[in-house]
C-alpha cells in the first residue's frame, strides 16, 4: 500500500479552503443580484387598475364576484361573463352598489369558440382589454366508478378549451397594447390527484400545464401569467356543485369541508391575494397553508402523500348502483349534515356571493 505524502495532503486542503473563500463571497454576491433583480422586476412589473378593462369569465357568483369586486375597487372597468342572465343581473346589482364600473356579457364558455368571441366583443365594445380573468368552474364529485366520457368532456370544455380560447384571442390583442395581465384560476386539484373528484383534477392538470407553459413565452411581449392554486374556500360553491354516487353523502362531505375555518379561506380573501399577485405579475398564486403544504408533500414525500389520500379514499362514501351515475346538484342532495351547523359557513358564504338565487332558499329547503 503506498503512503500518503503529508505536504501534497495539507496543500490539497489549502487549495481546498481557498477556492471555498473566493465562491462564496461570489455566491453570495450572485445571491444578492438575483434578489435584487426580483426586486425590480416586481417594482417594474406593478400593474396599476385604474380605468383598465378587465374580464372576468365567471365572474357572477362565488370566486369570480369576489375578485370583480376587488378589480373594480381598484378603479377597473369589469366586464362580467357567465352563462346565467338571472346571475349576471344579481352581480351587476351587487358590484354598481359598490360604485363599480361593471358590463355583462351572456357567454357558455364550454362551447368551442365561444371564448374567442368573448374576448372580440369586449375589445369590440371597449376599444381594449387589459386583464383576462379564466375563473369559470365546473365540479363534478364523486367516486371514479361513476364517471363516464361525458364528465370528463365537460370538464375539459370549461376549464381547459374555454381558457384557452380567450387567451388566444386575447394575447394579440395585449401584445398590440404593450402588455397585459392573464390569469388561470386552476386548483391544488391542477397539482396534487385528489380522490372523487377525478374528472375535475384532470382538467385543472391540463390547465395549470397550460398556463405554465404559456407564462414562460408570454413574459418576453410583457404579458403576464399568473397561474392560480387555491385549496379549500369558502365561497358557497359547494351548493352549484355536481354530484354523484351516493349524492348526499357525498355533498355532505363536500360541503363541511368547505366549512373548516382553520383549513380554508374566505373568498374575499383569496380574491385580495389573486389580484395582488396579477398587479405584482407573480408566476404562481397557492392560497391557503394546506395548500401549500400539499405541494411540498408532493415535491418531497410523494409515496407518502399518495398513501395519505389513499386513506382518505378509504373514508369516503362507496360506489353504489347505477342509479348513482346520474347527476345531482347540491341542491337536490340536501341531507340532516348539509345544510347544518357544520356547514354554517358555507351557508353565509353561499349567499354574500351570489350562489343562492334566492337569499331564503337555504333555510327554505332545510
């Protein structure tokens, strides 16, 4: 065996320290570049609302209001899309009693094209478009035993084609401008496989891929992308859901969930740090801590996190007969547990955004 040679060791380690003391400082300084680069970007990139049109695709009731509401309380014109006239008129009440400048527009985005037509009338009637909001949802809940073709379809048709759509029509039109601001409302369902609700993870997958991808072409032509991931809100939704299975079990659940205070966020909230996130021109909104928490499991424990959702499968209602392959609203899956004390904040939620078409018909229906 050959002897180490004790001065070519100690000069190693000399050659060693030294490189370590030119890096670091060089690390540090290239450290204090980047954030001082992101720093400027964001001050660069603040994005003032005043007298901007801004569009909101499912914008009369639940999220969407909520995030009308904050755009126009900064001075925006909002042009409120949904399918709904009856909503559309009950948001356009609620956002000019806030002195808000607000036009509606008639629109199903699930219908191909439908999107691009949007986008043209609102440009057609304002002269412009500065901000695309794609918040229109559709949910569909329950197990995968009784999802067919059609869910999934449905699913895709709003919440990945309609988007895509208007930012096709869109981007162009904010390029010729100078820049503008778009964002995809998608879901921790985009980012982590959540179990009963198949149909609606895949879509918002292909949405939150979309969006991200587009973000990094589109930042060159300064038009920004922010891709949304809220987890649990309490924005009433839970009422103009879609059911499936054993309906009312599953609405139960569904519905108490969003009722947690601890582990969900209210919708005015969640639209206050969406709109700070398109005025900042962030890249990626996750809203709430379970959300986030979530991501991380995915990133650094996914056995772990699939197992844990294995688990929660397990507790969740049953498959049934193929009565249970017809769909029902949250309205017609009423039970003892929802509407009840649990679901109290979902409730008020329900009705401070539009949800409830009547404000009397929860009680009403109990």
């Amino acid at each position: 065996m050959l002897a180490r040679e004790p001065g070519r060791e100690h000069m190693r380690q000399d050659d060693t320290a030294n490189t370590l003391r030119k890096l670091i400082p060089a690390a540090a300084a290239t450290g204090g570049v980047l954030a001082a680069g992101v720093l400027l970007t964001r001050r660069r990139s603040r994005f003032e609302l005043k007298d901007r049109v801004a569009l909101v695709v499912g914008g009369s009731r639940g999220l969407g209001l909520a995030i009308a509401r904050n755009l126009g309380g900064l001075g925006a014109h909002v042009v409120v899309a949904a399918r709904d006239e009856a909503e559309l008129d009950a948001a356009a009440r609620d956002l000019r009693a806030r002195s808000i400048a607000v036009t509606t527009m008639a629109c199903d985005i699930s219908a191909r094209g439908a999107g691009r037509r949007l986008v043209n009338d609102v440009v057609s009637q304002h002269g412009r478009i500065d901000v695309l909001v794609n918040n229109a949802g559709t949910i569909q809940v329950g197990p995968l035993d009784h999802m067919q073709s059609i869910d999934f379809e449905r699913a895709m048709a709003v919440h990945f084609w309609g988007p895509l759509d208007t930012m096709l029509a869109a981007i162009p039109v904010m390029r010729g401008q100078g820049g503008g601001r778009i964002v995809n409302v998608s879901s921790i369902g985009g980012r982590i496989g959540v179990p009963h609700l198949v149909p609606y993870c895949a879509s918002k997958f292909a949405l939150t891929g979309l969006s991200m991808a587009m973000a990094t072409e589109l930042r060159k032509d300064r038009v920004l992308l922010t891709t949304v991931s809220p987890g649990l809100m309490r924005t009433g939704s839970p009422f103009n859901a879609w059911f499936k299975g054993r309906h009312r079990d599953e609405f139960a659940w569904f519905a108490v969930s969003d009722s947690m205070p601890l582990l969900t966020v209210d919708a005015d909230r969640a639209a206050r740090k969406i709109v700070a996130g398109l005025r900042r021109g962030a890249s990626d909104v996750v809203i709430g801590w379970p959300a986030r928490l979530a991501i991380v499991a995915q990133a650094v424990a996914p056995e772990a996190l699939a197992y844990g959702l294995h688990l929660a499968n397990r507790l969740l209602p049953p498959p049934t007969g193929v009565s249970g392959d017809r769909s029902h609203s949250g309205w017609q899956s009423l039970s003892r547990w929802a509407p009840s004390p649990l679901t109290r904040l979902t409730e008020s939620a329900a009705i401070e955004n539009n949800e409830v078409p009547d404000a009397s018909r929860v009680g009403a229906q109990r």
